[in-house]
C-alpha cells in the first residue's frame, strides 16, 4: 500500500467487498509504541445493522487488517470486519 496523508482520508466513505455502504471514515487508532494502525473509527450508515461491529459512543472500530483498497472509498472485507465483531 502506498503512503497517504491521514487528512486524506478523513470524512472518506467505508464500503465493504460487497459495495455495501458501513459508514464514514471519522479517525485511527494506532499502537502507542510502533505507530502501526490498528484500527478504523467509522461513523455508521443509518442503514447499517451494527450488532455484529465492536462499538462505542455511536462509532463502530473496523480492524486496519480488513482493509482491501483506499481509494474514492475505502473498501474492507466483509468476512474480516465481521469475523472479529
């Protein structure tokens, strides 16, 4: 994966492997000692059932392995996102 600036992709929209819309990139969550991501703060689509998301004050955390692409929007596999909820 090539390097991209953070603010790039704030406000981004999140989509799974499915073209399923899950919501709007809002932060990252990072490891304290290496720096390496590890998570992504997602604003959820109204739409979206987020039983099967890790959750906290109206976030959902999507884990920074699942992402497939950053481009237009950021895609995350399907199978991981939901694997870990």
């Amino acid at each position: 994966m090539q390097k991209l600036s953070a603010l790039k992709l704030s406000n981004k929209r999140v989509v799974d492997s499915e073209g399923r819309e899950i919501g709007v990139l809002q932060n990252m969550v990072a490891e304290t000692g290496s720096g390496m991501l590890k998570e992504l703060v997602v604003k959820p689509a109204e739409e979206l059932n987020i039983s099967r998301f890790k959750k906290m004050d109206g976030y959902i955390f999507i884990p920074f392995d699942a992402v497939n692409a950053i481009e237009d929007v950021i895609v995350v596999d399907s199978e991981k996102v939901h694997a870990r909820a």
